[in-house]
C-alpha cells in the first residue's frame, strides 16, 4: 500500500477516515504530546484531531510545568472532550526522552493498542494520523519520513536543513539502521515494541531519543516502515533545539553501535 503526504493541512481525506474509523472501533490509540510552552498551540491542535472523529483516539499532554499556561488550557480541554485528554504535568523541564518514557508507560498500563509520538507546534500534520493507523497494521514501528520522497520539509533554514540531513546520513552509517528519517519524532508503535524496549534503560533526549528508539525496535526484529510525510516549521512558539541535543545525537549512535556489538540491545 502506498503512502502519499499530501496538501491541504489538517484535512483528511474522507476514505481512509471511513477505513480507519471502522478499523478503530476495537482498538484504542493513544497520541502522546510533549509540552513547554505550548499553550498558543494546544488548544488547534486538539481541535484539529478530534475533528477527524476516530474512535477510541486519545491524548496525553505530558507537560513539564509550563510557565505559560499550557497545564491549564489542557484542563480546560479536559472538559471539552471528558475521557479523551489525559494530562501529566511534571516538576520541572526534564527533556522530550523522558516526557515520552513517562508516557509510554501511562499506555501500557492502561492497554492501548497503539501509541503514538507527536510534536505539539504543528509540524506533524493531524491529518496523517490515518495514514499511520492503516500502515502500522502490516507493521510494528510506523515512522514519518521527511526524505523517503525527496525532502518534504517546509520553512526550515538551508543550515538546519543539512543538519538534519546529513545527521541521518551519518547515523546510518554508524549503526547500520536502515531508515531514511532516523530522527523522525513523527510515529506509531504497536504497543508489543514499546513491552519489549527496556524503558528503564532509555537516558538519550531529543534526537538521540528518536534515534535510540529506533534502532532498538529493528535490533530486536520488529516490523519497521516509513510512510512520507511533510514536515512544517513550527509558526507559533520557538524551537528546542539547542547544541547539546546536537552534541547527544552524535554520541549516542557509537553507544549504540557499540551495545549491538556486545549483543546488550534492549
């Protein structure tokens, strides 16, 4: 089957809503969403997924104490959609690894079927979500790719652009994986992949976290595939990226390379 990322924005198309809609009627999704300082964006974005009308499709906004007050617009969505937005605020800022570790765990105690990664900024596109739904049942590990279609990246500078590209050339490299996005944040687990990663034992952040997670679910034999999609700068909000994710990602990948050396993947 074939994947396409596609315009306009936040529009599904109507089909694969109807598969997926029949298909979620007994299963249960979970979409896990790091914040800090999100609130201008929050709100749209759950609006703008729960448009679509997919059953047994819930949030979880892991929050790291926002001092602009995204905790709270996610409580007053709490009484817009009751049951369908779970909200973790932690102490303080404690990186997007653990956000998603925490959330991982918040899924598989409560048996979901499938979880998803997603940015808060609106550079995933709500409307892919379908896509991975109906891609993640012939697999384990869905992941949205910026470049197995050419580059599919909108309103990034030239220097960002390179880095992003380049660090998955080199990763690649490094550890063998064979993904074209290795640090997509953009995904849907199964949740049997998410059983077998030892969560205890993630400590990467940022784009080492996405790498980690990766290369341990095809270490361990899972089912992975990318499907396009595009990927739009943030509009609302700044960036998080910063030198020392920078710095982590380039470490973190001869760690890994050196742990499926010793056969210590897990």
């Amino acid at each position: 089957m074939e994947y396409e990322a596609s315009f306009p924005f936040y529009q599904a198309n109507p089909q694969k809503l109807s598969r997926v809609r029949e298909l979620m009627r007994n299963k249960r999704a979970l979409i896990v969403i790091p914040t800090y300082n999100e609130v201008q964006n929050i709100g749209p974005l759950v609006n703008s997924i729960f448009m679509m009308e997919i059953p047994n499709l819930e949030l979880l906004v892991v929050d790291d104490s926002s001092p602009d007050g995204t905790a709270g617009k996610v409580r007053v969505l709490q009484g817009r959609f009751p049951g369908r937005v779970h909200l973790i605020v932690r102490e303080k800022k404690a990186g997007l690894g653990s956000a998603y570790v925490r959330g991982f765990k918040f899924a598989l105690e409560r048996d979901y079927d499938y979880i998803f990664e997603m940015d808060a900024d609106f550079s995933h596109d709500p409307k892919e979500i379908p896509n991975f739904l109906l891609a993640v049942q012939d697999s384990d590990l869905v992941i949205g790719s910026r470049y197995i279609q050419g580059v599919n990246v909108i309103n990034w500078p030239l220097s960002r652009l390179l880095l992003s590209y380049y660090a998955n050339l080199y990763t690649r490299v490094v550890t063998g994986l064979k993904i074209h996005d290795c640090t997509s944040g953009f995904k849907c687990y199964r949740r049997k992949v998410l059983e077998a990663i030892n969560l205890d034992k993630i400590s990467s952040d940022g784009y080492a976290f996405q790498i980690e997670m990766h290369f341990k679910a095809w270490k361990l034999g899972f089912r992975v595939k990318e499907i396009p999609i595009v990927f739009v700068d943030r509009v609302q909000g700044s960036s998080k990226m910063n030198k020392k994710i920078i710095r982590e990602a380039v470490w973190e990948v001869w760690r890994l390379r050196l742990l499926s050396i010793l056969g210590k993947v897990e």
